[in-house]
C-alpha cells in the first residue's frame, strides 16, 4: 500500500504527519486489497483533511473541515472507515437475491 501526503497552502507539523500516515495505513484493518492512499491537507480558509483510498477498482473519497489538522485527521479517517465497511458489506452481499 502506497500513502502518499501532500499539504496545500500549509506545512504539517511532525507530529501531524506521523497521525495522518498511522490512520492511513490503520484502512489496511478493514479491508484487504487497498492499493493507494492520498492525504491532502489545505488550510486556504480553515484545516481541512481529505483521504483518497483505492480499493478494488473503487475511490472511496472523504474530505473534512475543522479548527485543526488533528481533529480534520480524525474525522475524515472516520468517515473513510464507515465507507469502506459499508464497500465491504456491498462485495460480500450476494449479487442476486431470491425473489419471492
């Protein structure tokens, strides 16, 4: 898995960097197969923290605002994980279902 992070408009601290790459790499916890992480940083009007994950042929994409990097790190890795479950529950799930 390649996690590559780039800061727009913005220098992340050690600190930031080392958060951003830990929950990157925790999306490997959920589901297998995940090729490629891009974290990019903003801060033009306020902190903002988006993931790009590339999974299986999909882009599952969250991006959040937030007073600070950490706490736009936190959300956006959450959101990531609520949409790889929900990719994971939508592979496993039969493709055709029985009509009654």
């Amino acid at each position: 898995m390649d996690v590559h992070l780039t800061a727009r408009h913005c220098k992340l601290q050690p600190e930031e960097q080392a958060a951003a790459r830990t929950a990157a790499l925790g999306f490997a916890k959920y589901i297998d197969g995940i090729t490629r992480v891009d974290g990019i940083f903003d801060a033009t009007t306020s902190k903002s923290c988006e993931y790009a994950v590339r999974v299986h042929g999909h882009v599952i994409v969250a991006r959040n605002e937030a007073e600070g990097f950490d706490k736009a790190i936190h959300d956006a890795a959450h959101s990531v994980i609520r949409q790889i479950r929900k990719l994971k529950t939508r592979m496993s799930a039969p493709r055709h279902a029985a009509r009654a």
